[in-house]
C-alpha cells in the first residue's frame, strides 16, 4: 500500500505544477547559458514551389488542417478562435537572403508575417495588418529586447492582399535590406543598429502565418495595434504563399553556438565557414515598398536582433535616415523606394498568438512526470 501524502509535500507539489502549467513559449536560448543542441544549417540556395499540394521537404506547420493548396500557392486560413497557423523551416540560415512571392490576407484583426528568428530571439520580419492593405510593417528586435518599439518602420505596399509581390530579407553582419518587388524600401546598417545592440546576427528559422491579434484573449493594445476585435464569422482570413527562395550566405551541417554572448563571430559553422558578407546572387523581384505608420505595440513572443559587434551597446534610441521617396523613417534605419513612414511606436516582436507545439508537450510532459512522482508518496 502507498504511505499517505504529508500536506508540506502536497503544497511543493502543487506549486511546482502550477509553475509547470503556467510556463509560456520557451525556447532553448543559448545565451542564457542554457546547453543548446546546435542548428541544423541551409548551407545553400533553393527555391520552394507552394502551388503543390503538400508541404515542400525542409518545412513543418503546426496545424497543418489550415493549410491548403491551388496553382496561386499554400493557403494559410485562420477560420475560429484560436486558430494560428505557422510554416516553419526545419533549417537555419546563418545571414542570408529569403525571398517570399505571396499576398496578405484582409481581416480586422488580422495579421499575416514573415520572420526570421534565432534561438535567442533575434528577429527580422514584415508583418501585414489586414486593415491596412496598402503598407507593411517592417521591424527587427536583438535577443527579445523590448525595452523600446522604436525600431520598426512602416512602408507603401499597394494592394497588397490583392496582388502578389515577393518580399526580400537581405540579412548580412553589415546590414539587413528590406525589398518590395526588387526595390529596397528599408536598409538598416550595422553603425545605425548599435544604440538597439546592434543588428540580428545568429543563426535564424524562417516562420510565415496568420493570427488574430483582434482576438479577445489579447490585451487592448494588441487588438488596438491588429486593427480592432476580429469577427470570426467573417473569415476564413487567408494569406496566400506562392514560393520561397532561400539562400544561406553561409555553409555547412550544423550551426553552434561556442559561448553566450550572441555575436556572429561565436557562431561556429560544423563542416563549413560562417559568411557574413553577401555574396553574388540573382536579385528577386519584389513589388511596391512600404510606408510607416504609428502602432501600438502588441503583445507576444519577441525576438530580437544580434549586436554589430562584440561590444554593442544596449540603447534604445538610435540616431537614422531615409531617402528618396521616404514619408517617415524610424531610428537607425534608412528606406528608398515607394513612400515608406517611421514612427517611434513600431509594432512590438512577432507573436502568432499561440504557444509552441513543442512547448506544450515539454509542459504535459513536465505536468505527467509530478503527477507520477506525487502517486509515488502514497
């Protein structure tokens, strides 16, 4: 027979659970000193056609039942509450540059995003709000560091649910180039991104999707930013994905981590060499650039963007410019192109409104294993 429970080991036990069930979107993060497996690298260039009907080989989506497929591409619907489906790669790319031909999906609430994203929360990314189907959101954020939400930038994107574009992250240790159809709209140098610690610079994923940051589960800013409450009777909302061009600027099997400080230069390439200057390759044609508007931070998961250099400072409000054709711009960033605004209430760090699948088995599994260790002492 099992000893009875002592109530001083039922009240450990039962913290510790709640601890376990409270636990959010967690990641192995390398510069926490946590040991972190290291990341399976691209090492190469490849185009991803989407007008076939399934997933192309390299990528995972964790609700692939919101998935679908015609000859314009991958249809990525949210349909009901709770809904946030997200493409995924299963590969790194250690600086690089990803094109993505698609169209935004409209919706009140609703939001449509291409990121990139380390281990460690550096972060790059267009993000589409479904009320505003004429710019985009440009943004980038260094190791989760949302002291601030003066680094995004808003840009002219004409008929951007209507119409495909290809949009282009050309990422290296110098700078990181946003484009709309082959025109640059944002540039963003390694000098400029100091003052926010500098320029993303591990090794990232790639993630594309739809969430409803107008769900009421969010907070008020969050809805406020997505565009207001969404009506899920109206939908379903679907962006659509007709490729994906990646080329990684660097090579090799696998890409490590050698210590905690997040710089490129301890990033260390298994069987291959870090390159963190662009090389020669094809230029990918992209539509319209955008405009930056003012938004309201929303809520969620941030990521955030490497330091220049090994001793990068942490301010928050870096000095920037634009060019020609430039309504706006926002600190330490510069844009060409179509009209593009920049406001000092950038959107906050990407979130597609949901927890991890990997996360929530780490949490049932966590949950299990006190349950078992709490029958154990009966």
């Amino acid at each position: 027979m099992f000893s009875k429970v002592s109530l001083p080991t039922l009240a450990v036990v039962l913290v510790q659970l709640s601890s376990v069930l409270g636990q959010t979107f967690s990641e192995c993060d390398p510069t926490k000193g946590q040991k972190c497996p290291a990341n399976p690298a691209f090492g190469k260039s490849t185009n991803f056609d989407l007008t076939k009907d399934k997933l192309p080989e390299g990528w995972s989506c964790n609700k692939e039942h919101l998935l679908s497929y015609s000859d314009d591409g991958m249809g990525i619907s949210v349909k009901k509450q709770g809904d946030n489906p997200e493409l995924r790669s299963n590969f790194y790319i250690m600086f690089g540059k990803v094109d993505i031909t698609m169209k935004a999906s409209p919706g009140q609430g609703i939001v449509s995003s291409a990121v990139l994203q380390s281990d460690c929360r550096d972060e790059i990314d267009f993000e589409w709000l479904g009320t505003k189907d004429s710019t985009v959101e440009t943004n980038y954020f260094r190791k989760g560091n949302t002291a601030t939400y003066d680094r995004g930038m808003t840009v002219n994107d004409p008929d951007n649910q209507k119409s495909f574009k290809t949009y282009t992250i050309d990422w290296d240790s110098n700078r990181v180039i946003w484009k709309i159809d082959g025109n640059v709209v944002r540039t963003l140098t390694a000098e400029d991104a100091i003052p926010q610690g500098g320029l993303p610079q591990t090794p990232a994923f790639i993630k594309i999707g739809t969430w409803a940051a107008g769900d009421p589960s969010n907070t008020a800013d969050t809805i406020k930013w997505g565009g207001g409450p969404t009506d899920y009777s109206a939908g379903p909302f679907t962006m659509t994905v007709k490729s994906i061009s990646v080329t990684d600027y660097s090579t090799g099997s696998k890409y490590e981590y050698t210590g905690d400080s997040g710089t490129w230069k301890s990033i260390k390439a298994i069987d291959g060499e870090i390159d963190g200057s662009a090389k020669d390759v094809p230029t990918a044609s992209t539509t319209s650039p955008p405009k930056k508007e003012s938004t309201t931070e929303p809520s969620g998961t941030a990521t955030a963007t490497a330091s220049a250099n090994d001793n990068a400072t942490k301010s928050e409000t870096p000095s920037g410019t634009t060019s020609v054709g430039v309504v706006g711009s926002t600190s330490g960033a510069s844009a060409s192109g179509p009209k593009s605004t920049a406001t000092d209430s950038a959107a906050p760090p990407y979130s597609n409104g949901g927890e991890d699948l990997t996360v929530r088995i780490r949490n049932f599994v966590g949950v299990a294993c006190i349950i078992f260790s709490l029958s154990m002492t009966f």
